[in-house]
C-alpha cells in the first residue's frame, strides 16, 4: 500500500540518508524547482545526508558543474553518484574492449572518456568508427528526438559481429522543460531486443547503488538499507532500484507520469493505484512534487 504524503518533512525523521534522483525532481532539464531544493536543504540542516543518484552519463563533476548552472545550490546535497561514473569503470576495465565505437553528443559527454585516476592499471580506449570496434559505448542518440529504430541498421551489423553495448544511462526518456526526449537505455533496450548484449550500470542496477554506498563511506558514513530513502519520478529506474535494494522509497507522481497518476498538486488516488499496479512496483511513499 503507498501512502501519499504531503511533504518530505512527513517521513525524513525515519531516514538517515536520501537517495535523491535529480531530472524530474530537482530540476527539469533546464532550471531547478525550488520546494525540491528547499525540501534537501532543510533535510540536510535536521542533519540528514542527500546523495543526488543520477543516471547521468556525465561524470560526478560534469554534475555539480551543471547543477549549478540549474540553480541547485551545494549546500541542498552532500555528494553525488552517477551512472557515468560507474560505467566509466567498466569501460576502463575492458568491458567493451579497447576500440570503442561512441554513441552520444560529443561535447556533452566528452568527460565520459576522462581518465579514472581510481584503477591502477586502466585499460587504453581508442574511439573508432563502428566497423572497427570491439564494442559501443553509449552516452546517448546522436539526435534526442529521433526515433531509436534509426539506429537499427547499426545495430544489426554490431550484433552480427558480437559487439556488447555499454550503457552509461538506462533512463528510457526524459522530459527537458515541455520537451521529450529519447536517452541511452532506449538504444540498448532496443539492441537488447534484437538479441544483442547491453550492459547496464545505472537504476535500476546494482553498480550505481554500490557507488552510492561507496560515497556515503567517503563521507564517514556506514548505514543500514532501512536507514535510506530512495525518490525519483521513474518507476522502472529509480523505484524499481529501491525495491531491488531493499531500501524504501518516495515516488514524484508529478515527473514523468504527471498523465497517468492525473497529477496536478498530488495524484489521483486511484490513477496511482493502477499506475502503480501496471508497472508492477510498490513505492511506499507518493507526492506530487518533491517538497
């Protein structure tokens, strides 16, 4: 049963530590939402820690850099966890081999191929055109608002040849203000359904939770799974993940599906009931928008 709640105050005594997804939470792809960034610093000031657990193919950095610039300010989180971070591991680990074809917007994720001063011995990455590589690296779609089947062609070929897709975001869409746009995991959902072989390190998946945790140790921190909240709009990502976790979660009704849940402040009780029932997660926790 998920309770609707009318502000993160309700809970946040229960909860030591936040794991807090960013686009469609905090910020909308282009500006921050205020009750989103008062409802952190407020969290943080009764002593709670917000670790900001993004799907992001950028590096860490890259975040906090572009999370100024939405206007979240650092004193709402504590450190921060992405799946770029954690892919960029594998990646240096020889995951995909060492001629890579990339697959994303070159200036944006340029970082992505930055090098891990944590491996010892990291494995030398060479960008190459597809008919060259061992695998592909996927940041994201060369275009945002085509459609993935474009990519089908490539992919037949990769697969033929036994290429592994890495996937440095799982998020299927995302909405940039008013805007929808395709992400990573849409390709390798797409290369996965034609029998190819996506390897993902994002929500729902297990590597980018470690890396949470490992990020809470950094801090001096050593926490129990009932000790932690997870939040984020994406029931197949960030829900999904808590639950993989066994970590409770809060889920923004007002993200991406506004629609469905008929979200205006809060969700319609029932809409949410079978949103939830057809995506076959159980939140413990609903609100329209974080606050």
């Amino acid at each position: 049963m998920t309770t609707i709640i009318s502000s993160l105050a309700d809970i946040s005594e229960r909860y030591k530590a936040l794991f807090v997804d960013l686009w469609g939470c905090v910020h909308n792809g282009v500006t921050a939402y205020p009750e989103a960034v008062a409802a952190l610093q407020a969290y943080r000031a009764r002593g709670g820690i917000v670790v900001l657990v993004t799907n992001s193919p950028k590096p860490r950095a890259g975040v906090a850099e572009q999370m100024g610039a939405f206007g979240v300010p650092k004193d709402a989180y504590d450190t921060i966890a992405t799946s770029g971070d954690s892919a960029r591991a594998a990646m240096f680990q020889g995951a995909v081999g060492t001629n890579v074809y990339f697959m994303g917007e070159w200036d944006r994720d340029e970082g992505f191929f930055e090098p891990l001063e944590i491996l010892d011995n990291p494995t030398p990455i060479t960008r190459v055109p597809l008919a060259e590589a061992d695998g592909i690296v996927c940041c994201g779609p060369f275009d945002t608002l085509a459609d993935p089947e474009v990519n089908r062609a490539d992919f037949l070929y990769a697969k033929t040849h036994g290429m592994k897709l890495l996937c440095a975001n799982p998020d299927i869409i995302v909405d940039r203000g008013e805007i929808r746009e395709w992400c990573a995991g849409a390709l390798a959902k797409l290369y996965t359904d034609m029998g190819g072989e996506s390897l993902y390190f994002g929500k729902p998946y297990p590597p980018i939770y470690d890396l949470a945790r490992r990020r809470l140790s950094a801090l001096g921190v050593s926490l129990e799974d009932s000790d932690i909240l997870a939040i984020g709009d994406g029931p197949q990502t960030d829900i999904l993940g808590g639950m993989g976790e066994s970590i409770d979660s809060l889920f923004i009704t007002g993200g991406l599906a506004a629609a469905e849940t008929q979200t205006t402040h809060q969700p319609n009780p029932d809409a949410l009931s079978a949103y939830l029932a057809a995506e076959n997660v159980t939140p413990q926790f609903a609100i329209g928008k974080l606050r």
